[in-house]
C-alpha cells in the first residue's frame, strides 16, 4: 500500500467527518487485500508517521484536519464496537456544576461492555461497566448536537455516581439533596414492604361493622 494511494482512499470513507478511524475502517480501504497485508501497510504508515495510532486498533484520521474537541468521545465509540457507551459521573456531573474537580482531560464513561482505563496523549478515558440495558439508557439519556457519544442528565449521572459507589463528597450538597430524597423514599418504600410482609395480619382489612 502506498502512502499516495492510502490518502487517496482515505477520503472515500462515509465517516470522512470524524477524527478517528478503526481497523474495520482502514481495511475497507483495501477490500481486496488480505487482512495480513493491510494489517503490515497499517504498521508501516504509523511508522512513517503518515498514521498516528492513538490507542489499540484506533487511529487518528489524517483527512480529518483540526483535531476536534470531543476526540476523546469519538475514541471511547471506537474502543467500544457493538455496547452502547455515554458520559455520565464525574465528567457530566463537571459539565453541569455540581463538581469541580475532574481533570480537564479525563472523561468518565459508562459502558454495557468493558470496564477499563484507557490512557491515550490527548487523555484518559475511564469506563464502568453497568448491566443497564440499551433500551433503557437510550431512553433515560440525551444525544446532543456534535457529541460522540450520548450523555447523563444531571439526575441520571449522580443516580450513577452512588450506584457506582464513588466519592459524593465533592459534590455540590445543593445537588445532592434531590437524590437524597430519591433515596429516602426508596427506603421507606422498601420498609413498609418489609413490614408489610413481616405482619400480614394487621395490613387486613377489617370487616365492616353492620
């Protein structure tokens, strides 16, 4: 593969707007190619630096100019083919107000695949897995224009940040007190049920007196 020809083909890909290409992407450059042949052309153009590999089997599109802001999001899509991923506790909680403290280059990723971190040179990318399902994050949360990935409301990051079990002390007690009240009438809930079912009895009706 020559590296004339691969800039060529590069610019026919249908995600020609995004800023990271995968290794699905690069090898329908070369349909004919055997998968063995594209994988040595692939290592040969990152060697020449034509191609900067950003994180296993993710790179950085050299047809795509400007890096954008959001090129974080658009990796943590790519390291996560076929689960459905979007932002949520500390990074959206920072969006949002409620927190100060995370780093201006590490977002924080919920995931229905694997947990891991990922460190890259234009960040870190943390994600936590959750046993959620698609139809309900999708329902629960919001595509906003020019992002990769979806993102929390603000309820549903901090649901996510004391289901996780992280640290709520740098939050903001303003927006805490919500979710407290979200949690005491759980509890409550869960205690007359208990109760309910403890002493049957006296949840009776008593007949009418005639």
């Amino acid at each position: 593969m020559k590296a004339l020809e691969f800039l060529r083909r590069i610019k026919t890909l249908s995600n020609i707007g995004s800023s990271v290409l995968t290794n699905g992407d690069l090898e329908k450059l070369f349909p004919d190619e055997p998968l063995r042949t594209v994988e040595t052309s692939i290592q040969r153009l990152v060697a020449s630096e034509l191609l900067e590999r950003i994180a296993r089997g993710v790179y950085l599109n050299p047809s795509a100019g400007r890096v954008g802001g959001r090129l974080l999001e658009e990796v943590a899509k790519a390291l996560r083919p076929g689960a459905t991923c979007y932002l949520s506790l500390e990074s959206m909680l920072a969006e949002y107000g409620a927190i100060s403290q995370i780093p201006v280059d590490r977002i924080t990723v919920m995931t229905t695949g694997r947990e891991g971190l990922i460190k890259t040179k234009y960040g870190t990318i943390e994600y936590t897995h959750t046993k959620r399902t698609r139809a309900s994050i999708v329902a629960e949360t919001l595509v906003a224009d020019g992002r990769p990935l979806r993102i929390a409301p603000m309820a549903v990051a901090l649901r996510d940040l004391i289901r996780v079990g992280r640290n709520v002390n740098m939050v903001d007690p303003a927006f805490l007190a919500p979710a407290d009240s979200d949690r005491n009438d759980r509890n409550n809930h869960h205690h007359r049920a208990d109760h309910d079912a403890e002493h049957p009895q006296k949840n009776r009706s008593r007949p009418r007196m005639r």
